[in-house]
C-alpha cells in the first residue's frame, strides 16, 4: 500500500524550483497561479535567496505550489486509487487536499496564500520561533516544554518535537534541555506556528473559506489532527482551519499509516523530511523523496509495485 506526502515549511530552499520548470506546462501554470495571488511564484522558487523565501506569507504559497506541481507530473496517468492513502505535514495537508481532489489547484493556491499573510501577520506580533527537540522520552520533553511556557507544535514521531513560543522561551529550552534530549535545533520559521500565537490566522482562514466548495477526497485523507482517516470533504476544510493553532500529531499519521499497511511512502517536492521520519518510525517501508524530476521515474516504479490499482 503508498502513502503519498507533502512537507510543511521549511523544506524549501533556493533555487528548488529551477528544474521543475523544463517540464512541459509547468512554468504557463506556475504564472496563472502568481497572477491569481499576486505572487511570483517563479521568481521566488528560482532566483530568492534563503531569506527572502523564509518569509511565510512567500513560503507557504511556494511549497504547495511545488507540491503540486509534482504531484501531478508524478500522478498522470495514474488513477487516484493507485493511492493508498494521501497526507501533510503541517501547511502540506492543503497539498494533500487538492491531491485528493478536496480542493481544486485553484482554490488551494487562494488559500494557502491567505493562510501564509494570516500567519506572517500573527507571528509579528510578538518575536516567536519553533525548534525541533531531538531524543528524549516524548512525555518527558513535553512535560518540560510546558514547564517552559512552550507549545509541543509538532510531535513528529521518530524521536523528534517541534517547540513553539516565544523567543524568549526557546532561548530557555536552549540554556535547558529536557532529560535525555541530544540536541535543541532552531528551525527556519518565522513564527511561533500551531500554537495559540496564530488564533487570528485561523479567523482569516476561517473566513477564506465560506465560498469554497469542498467535496469528499477520492483517497483516504489523513489528518494532522489525531491521524484519522477524514472521509466527508467539509470536515477536512474544518479541520485544515482549525489546524492553524492546533498541534501537528504527525507521530498519529504515521500511526495510521502502519494500521492501513504501508508498504512504500513517497514525498512530493521539495521531499526529504518526512521520509527521513518514515525511515526512523515505519522501518521496512521502502522511502522515496521527490526533490528535481529526475526522482519522478523511480517514483513511477514505486508506484507500480505498490499500488493499490496498477496503472493501464
């Protein structure tokens, strides 16, 4: 059984885009997305340096356009049930939605662009971060992240929690690290991110919304929230709102992921991340991360030999 996934913020890098746009269709999309958000999708994902692409409200939008982009050079051809089932890791379930075909491109895109201003602007209110804690007993180190005054924003699984707060906070946490924890590594975000810190993110998403219309996935859809498989299209909306300020339980996914009988997991563009957790929590599943095109003729084959339906 595959598992299909997307990555959240911080995946990105410069350039990561650069290769993508030799394919066919590729870069005519890309600008009717830009156009459609006001957003130079293509200029950011080529020329941005690091900084430029940190920025959430340019992140988001950049990650789920890549997202997709692969995802469809990857799929086509492909009937949808090939899939097992379909996930994101944090601004990546809007990835999956559209993937699954809760959401179309379009709609995706409008959104995840109101998601990532929402968030920029929540995140200047007050100076917040995020850091992955590595090792450690995880109720051990979220006992001490709430002793701290943190959030445990992602619990990823695989020996690894995302921290959030202020930096005042994370600078504590740094001085004194949970029992048994290897290492305190500040992460490239702008923002204290599934925490309290973004509540009026989640008004603006909630309101962004109200005129989008939604239907049932076409593939199991796997939530952030507690690791369910989300079967009805109006409750995966809900929940990509309200996800905004809730904790990512990726460690729940990967859960599930085993329960459904994962046998091979592959990670759209800019892949890297959530494979590396798969090696480490689902071992014996074969990994595959989509970072240029040249990975999609090894996904391809993947596919083949793990698919649901085998292609025509």
């Amino acid at each position: 059984m595959l598992v299909l996934v997307a990555p959240g913020q911080g995946a990105q890098t410069p350039g990561f885009l650069t290769p993508w746009l030799e394919l066919p269709g590729v870069a005519d999309r890309l600008r009717e997305w830009s156009t459609a958000i006001d957003l130079d999708l293509v200029h950011y994902g080529t020329e941005a340096d690091a900084e430029r692409i940190r920025d959430t409200a340019v992140a988001q939008p950049l990650l789920v356009a890549a997202g997709l982009v692969s995802a469809q050079a990857l799929l086509d051809g492909v009937p949808k049930d090939a899939l097992g089932a379909v996930a994101g890791h944090s601004v990546g379930e809007l990835t999956a939605a559209a993937i699954g075909e809760v959401l179309t491109p379009e709609a995706v895109m409008g959104l995840v662009r109101t998601r990532g201003r929402a968030m920029a602007e929540a995140a200047a209110v007050t100076p917040t971060g995020m850091a992955a804690v590595i090792g450690g007993e995880p109720e051990t180190v979220t006992a001490h992240l709430k002793k701290l005054g943190l959030t445990p924003a992602n619990v990823n699984g695989a020996g690894q929690i995302v921290a959030a707060g202020t930096t005042e906070q994370l600078a504590a946490l740094a001085e004194e690290k949970p029992e048994g924890v290897r290492m305190v590594k500040a992460l490239s975000v702008a923002g204290a991110f599934h925490t309290h810190h973004m509540a009026p993110a989640v008004d603006a998403l909630a309101e962004a919304v109200g005129g989008v219309e939604a239907k049932d996935p076409v593939v199991r859809y796997v939530s952030n929230r507690d690791g369910r498989v989300v079967a009805d299209g109006g409750e995966v909306v809900r929940r990509l709102v309200e996800q905004v300020s809730n904790s990512v339980r990726w460690d729940l996914c990967m859960e599930t992921f085993r329960e459904l009988g994962v046998t091979a997991l592959i990670e759209v563009c800019p892949g890297g991340t959530l494979t590396g957790l798969a090696k480490r929590a689902l071992p014996g599943v074969k990994t595959l991360a989509i970072k240029t095109p040249e990975h999609l003729d090894a996904a391809r084959e993947l596919i083949a030999e793990h698919a649901s339906t085998p292609a025509p």
